[in-house]
C-alpha cells in the first residue's frame, strides 16, 4: 500500500507552509485533517467493509512520522484520532465507522482529568445509570486534544456500577458538554488541547465501547498497540524534522573571518553526531515495538513502554542539541527550530508520562529480580 505518495503532497503543500501560521496563531489544523481525509488518511486504520483503508499500525507509523517532521501538532492531532478509531473500530455503530472511513468525522481520546491527572487509569470522572438505556457522564478533563473541534470523544469514565473503568463514545455536540478555556500552550499550539468539563451528559448505552468495568482490559487490547507508538512516532519525526533544519543551517552557514563554516568546527559535528545517533536509537526501538505487536511479542507491552520514553526523552535532547549548534539564529522563527523544540517538550508529560513509565518498568525489572 503506497501511503507515502498520497501523503507527501499534502504534507509538502498544505501542512508544511502553514505549520508556522498554525503554531503563532493557534490554529486548528482543519484544512489539513480535511485533505488528509479526502486522500481516505483518516479512514486508514478503518476497516475496509466500512469504506476504510484496511491498515494498520505501520501504516498509521509512516503517516505520523512524515507529518511530525513539519507540523508535530497536526501529527499529534491525528495520532489521537487514530487512537480513537482503535477503540471506536471494534465497539461503535456502523454509520459512526462509516463517517470516519470516509473523512467526515476526527475523534480524539479524553482520559485525562484535573482528578486523575496524568494517572489515566484512574478516573475520577462518573456515569450514573439513568433509566435503562442510558447513563450521565460527568468530568472535568484535563487537557484534551481536539477539544470543542472532535466530532466524538473516546471518554473514559468510573464504571456505572460495580468497580473499574468503562469507555464510551460521545458525541461532541451533546449538551452538559462545556469547554471553559481555549489552549494557549507553550508548543503544539494548534492542537486545541483545552478542558472539557461534562455537566449531566446523557450519553445512551449504546454508545458504550465494551463492557462496563472492562475499560482498562479494552484499552490494553485495542488502544495500547497505537498510543505509546503513535506518540513516540511524533517525536521520531520531530527530531527527523529537527535535525534536517540544524544540518542545513550548520551546512550553509560560513564566517567572513576566514570562509570557514559551522560545519567545519569539530565540536558541532560531534553534537550533531550525537543527536542522529539518539534520534536512530529512539526510531529503531520505535520500530522494534511494532514488530513486538505484529508478531505478538510477550516483550510487546514493555517495549511499547520503552519505546514512548526512548522517543520523548530523545527528542528533549535531539531539539535541545539543534538550537545549540544553530546558536541565536534557531531563536528566530523563520528556521522552524524553536518551533520543534517547543513542541517537543509536550511528549514526555502526556501519559503515560516518562516518570511514570519508568516507575512501571523499573517496578517490574526489580519484581523479576527478586
Ligand atoms: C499538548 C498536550 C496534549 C494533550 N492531549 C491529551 C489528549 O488528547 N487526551 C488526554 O486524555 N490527555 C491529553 N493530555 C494530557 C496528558 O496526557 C497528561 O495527562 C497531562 O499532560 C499530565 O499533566 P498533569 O499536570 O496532570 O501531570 P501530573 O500528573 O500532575 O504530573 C506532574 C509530574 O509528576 C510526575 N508523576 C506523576 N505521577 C507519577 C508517578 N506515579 N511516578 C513518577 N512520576 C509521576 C509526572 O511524570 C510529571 O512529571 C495532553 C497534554 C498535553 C501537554
């Protein structure tokens, strides 16, 4: 399947030239969502009796990676939509399929809440059973990404009855939905990541994505295979981006002194050295998680773990070592590298967060240990 060549112009036409407008001014990347979905990108996990393209997690890789290298937020706009269709996929109505298999409808996740905060397994948000048919849901989530522009929120809620979590789709334009404040964030600043609060939603079983209670079981299923990898992918490719900018600029830039050029000094070379090599560790653990899932892995869930740490963290450091060896021009708009750099800081405190992941996999080195 040769996503690439559908995607590249769209990324080379509309993503990239307007990834500066859409970061200084906050704006949603709708023109882009609605190109990639007449191309059938955001139907791509989609199955094909539905009118989706059928694919799957390395297909929805490559799409996030060439789209992060230019515009992280836009990546990272779509890497929560295919995470929504991953749960929405095996549980939701067929209309609802259907209008996302055909570019009509962008879903995002809403798990984290001002409660729960980054422990996302453990909401504090409700759904009361009302009548036999349907419950209220009630939350004040954190930061949401496609807040008030999602056509449906994958929500996740404290089961209606008994313990655990329970997963439902809502649709956005439901009343008792609110969104208190617009995102004005320091990176991925088109990403419309703002609070939602839910005042008495009503929200019909039917709209209930697997059983009540199960919400951590089914995440672990549909959701874990896409989240930690979709969101290491946008770091992959943000440091790609990164480190294409900072090459051109340290190859094209000379002092009059003596004609030499930033490339010529030893110790850029080494840091630039450095970073490709932590971009290329991140990417190939990033690859080597996929290959885990295809092939049913048992080592799978702990290097999808390690795989979103490996790629936040590096992209900390790959988008730190470019506005280094750019020295004061990487300041300035016009090279796109302070713009990477800010936005590289998101990936590292979206859960699971760095911290939280290596909290789970050092806990689980030790047990073995003991
Ligand atoms: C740009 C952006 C977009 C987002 N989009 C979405 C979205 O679409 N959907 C969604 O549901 N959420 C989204 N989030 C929220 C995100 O997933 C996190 O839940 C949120 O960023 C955590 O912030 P907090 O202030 O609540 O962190 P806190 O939980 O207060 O954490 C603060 C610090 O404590 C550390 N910490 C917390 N718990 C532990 C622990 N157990 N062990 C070790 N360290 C710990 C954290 O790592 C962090 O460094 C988004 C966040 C950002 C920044």
């Amino acid at each position: 399947m040769d996503i690439l060549s559908s995607l590249e112009p769209i990324v080379r036409e509309l993503i990239a030239p307007a990834a500066a407008h859409t970061d200084s001014q906050a704006v949603y990347p709708r023109q882009a969502l609605q190109a990639l979905g007449s191309q059938g990108l955001l139907g791509l996990i989609s199955a094909a009796d539905v009118g989706g393209m059928g694919a799957g997690l390395p297909e929805a890789v490559q799409v996030v990676e060439r789209i992060a290298q230019d515009c992280p937020c836009t990546a990272m706009v779509l890497t929560m939509h295919y995470c929504g269709v991953a749960l929405i996929e095996p549980f939701a109505a067929e209309d609802t399929r259907r209008a996302i298999a055909q570019g009509r409808h962008i879903t995002t996740l809403a798990v984290s809440e001002t409660g729960s905060r980054s422990h996302i397994w453990a909401p504090t948000g409700t759904a009361a059973a009302q009548g036999p048919s349907a419950v209220l849901l009630n939350a004040h989530k954190s930061m949401i990404t496609s807040a008030g522009e999602a056509d449906s929120y994958v929500w996740i809620s404290r089961a209606s009855t008994g313990e655990g979590n329970t997963l439902w789709l809502v649709d956005s334009r439901l009343p008792g939905l609110q969104i208190p404040a617009r995102f004005d964030g320091m990176g991925l600043r088109g990403n419309a990541s703002s609070p939602i609060i839910a005042q008495d939603v009503a929200v019909p079983l039917s709209c209930r994505l697997g059983e009540d209670g199960r919400g951590e079981d089914v995440k672990a299923r549909y959701l874990m295979p896409y989240f930690p990898t979709l969101i290491a992918t946008t770091s992959v490719g943000l440091m790609q981006g990164v480190l294409r900018r900072a090459l051109q600029h340290v190859a094209h830039t000379r002092f009059a002194e003596n004609g030499s050029g930033l490339a010529d000094l030893p110790t850029i070379r080494a840091y630039l050295a450095k970073a490709q090599l932590k971009a290329d560790q991140a990417r190939l653990l990033r690859d080597d998680a996929v290959q885990a899932v295809l092939a049913g892995r048992p080592d799978a869930k702990t290097r999808l773990l390690q795989c979103k740490a490996a790629a936040a963290e590096a992209a900390l450091e790959v988008s730190d070592t470019a506005m280094r060896v750019c020295g004061g021009a990487a300041f300035r708009k016009d090279l796109g590298i302070e713009r990477l750099f800010r936005d590289a800081r998101a990936a590292s405190v979206m859960a699971p967060t760095t911290d939280v992941i290596y909290d789970l996999l050092g806990k689980a080195l030790c047990e073995a240990a003991a």
